[in-house]
C-alpha cells in the first residue's frame, strides 16, 4: 500500500484564491481594505525569508502589508510604543510580531500588549483562553492549517483518535483545542510521555510537532492512518548541503499510513495562507461585519 500525499502546495494555493476572493468582495461591498502589520526585530535569516514572504503573499491577496523592521538592539520600550500605535492605527486589522525576538526582549509581554482583536497569530493569552474555553477566538495559523489538511481527507473528525505529539503554545496546545472542536478523542504527547510509539499506533490521526528528524517511524503508525508532519528541521546531506526533513520518516510512513503530509510541500504552505485568513477575518470583526466565508 502507498500513501496519498497531501497537497499542502494545492491546498494553500486554493485558499489563498479564496481568500482574495472574499478581500475583493469586502472591498466592492463595505469599502474595507483588510491590513497585515509586520514587525520583524533583528535581522534573523530564516525570519527575513518568513517576513518576506508574509508580504508578497498579503499583497498578492489584495490585502495592505506594513513591514516594520527593527535593529536587534531596539528596546522594549521602542517596541511596545510600535505595537501601540498599530493598536491604534484603523488602517491594521492584524498584527504579527516575528518570533523568536532578540535575548534581552520580553516576549510575552511584547504579545500581551497587541490588541487582542488584532492578533492574527492567536498567541494572546485572550484568544488561548477563548480557543481553550470553546468560543469564538483568533486561532495560531499553524494549527489552522492542520485541520485544513486532515479536511481535505475526512469530511468529518468526529470521534477519531487523535495524538498531538508536542505541547508548545504555538502548534501542540491550540493544536488540541482545535481537535476537540471538531470532536475528536484528542492524545497529547509530549517529552516525558511513555511508550510514544504505542500512543501513536491506536491513532487515527497523528500531529507531529517536535522538531527532532523523522522521530515519528513507520512502525509507530496504524495502517491508514494521516499523518500530519509540522516538523522541520535541516539536516546535512551526504554531498555536502543541507535539506528539510520533518518529525516523521516519510519514506517509511508511505508504506503504511493512509495519507501523509510532505516536508516541505505540506504544513508549511499552510501557515501563511491561513494568517491571510485571520487577518480577513479579524478586519470582518473589527468593522462589525459577518464572518468571511472562507
Ligand atoms: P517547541 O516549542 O520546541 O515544542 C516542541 C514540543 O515537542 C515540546 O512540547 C516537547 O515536549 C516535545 N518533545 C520534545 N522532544 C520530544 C520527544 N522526544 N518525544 C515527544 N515529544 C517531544 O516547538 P514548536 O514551536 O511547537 O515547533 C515544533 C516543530 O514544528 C519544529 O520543528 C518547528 O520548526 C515546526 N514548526 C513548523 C511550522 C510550519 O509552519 N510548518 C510552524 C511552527 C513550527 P516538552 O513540552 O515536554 O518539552
């Protein structure tokens, strides 16, 4: 048997065509330009690339992007006064603030002091609470994409095993909530769980967001399984470069599970199609209107 792959490349593209859809209508209709704000600190190269791409995206979309670049010495204060005034800027329906910030700088209070209606990445201690409590909330964007994906296999999760592996605020936790909405039987994993590869085979759905390369094997996944690869990591080849790898030994995991995602070409193609998707959506709130039909 061999795996579907799952088309992160297709899926994003697509959302990303409906999402510029509904920013046309948004515009024709109520006369809303939605508006993306990034703050980039330091000159980070991974985070350049990640910015860069947040801003042709955005504006392939028909969206407003704000760049704000930063020296990596920028106080904390410099930074909190910018965050202020993209709070108070009507022009800014989202506000996402490039992590990992620059030693030195306060991370949480840095996102506890975006304006919770504004923040695309769903990282607000407001929106985690909310997303935790089940209501209404700006979910992280990763996560988002995750169930886009497992969607584009089942119609429904409803009553499907599920394992998180990886408990961090950005993927892992919101991941989970995000599950339970939908009704699975959600298993979270993490460093100090016990026997891992046993968890992972009564899965029907497997998350794997560690970072640590192809750690999830073949032998780990129930036959039929999804699988939902969030890892990266580069790794050396034998002819001198590097290259991406995930959390999960694909090569092994296509001989067994139902579908699987590919790193890259999977999760990662998803993440920015869906910030494009909160910062609509948060626009849509923000000016009172119904939520967008994306
Ligand atoms: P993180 O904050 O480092 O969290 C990693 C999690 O993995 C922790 O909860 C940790 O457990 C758990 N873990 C570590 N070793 C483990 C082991 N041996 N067995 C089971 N669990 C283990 O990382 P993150 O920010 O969530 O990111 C995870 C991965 O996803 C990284 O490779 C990152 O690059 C990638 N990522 C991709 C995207 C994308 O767009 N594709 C977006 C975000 C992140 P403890 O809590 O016990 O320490």
């Amino acid at each position: 048997m061999t795996a579907q792959i799952i088309d992160g490349k297709r899926i994003a593209a697509e959302l990303r065509a409906r999402t510029a859809d509904e920013v046309a209508r948004v515009k024709r209709d109520h006369g809303l330009m939605p508006g993306l704000a990034v703050v980039l600190v330091g000159n980070d190269p991974a985070s350049e690339v990640y910015v860069r791409s947040k801003h042709t995206q955005t504006q392939a979309a028909g969206m407003a992007s704000f760049e704000h670049k930063l020296p990596a010495d920028v106080s904390q204060a410099a930074l909190l006064e910018l965050v202020g005034k993209l709070n108070a800027d009507p022009a800014v329906h989202g506000i996402l603030v490039q992590l990992p910030l620059p030693k030195g700088l306060n991370t949480e209070a840095v996102i506890a002091a975006i304006d919770p209606a504004k923040d695309v990445d769903g990282l607000h201690p407001n929106n985690a609470g909310r997303l935790a409590g089940g209501l209404r909330a700006l979910s992280p964007c990763t996560p988002l994409g995750c169930i886009i994906l497992t969607k584009s296999v089942h119609t429904s999760l409803e009553g499907l095993n599920a394992i998180v592996i990886g408990r961090s605020n950005l993927v892992g936790r919101p991941l989970v909530q995000l599950l339970l909405n939908e009704n699975a039987t959600v298993t979270i994993a993490h460093s100090r769980s016990r026997d891992l590869p046993g968890l992972c085979r009564q899965a029907d759905l497997v998350y794997a967001a560690v970072g640590k390369a192809e750690m999830v094997r073949g032998d780990w996944i129930k036959p039929g399984a999804t699988v939902i690869d969030v890892g990266i990591t580069r790794i050396p080849t034998a002819e001198g470069k590097t290259r991406l790898v995930g959390d999960v030994a694909f090569d092994d995991a296509m001989q067994v599970a139902g579908a699987v995602t590919p790193v890259p070409g999977g999760v990662g193609q998803m993440t920015v199609a869906c910030l494009l998707v909160n910062t609509l959506r948060a626009a849509c709130a923000i000016k009172g209107l119904p939520a967008p039909a994306v």
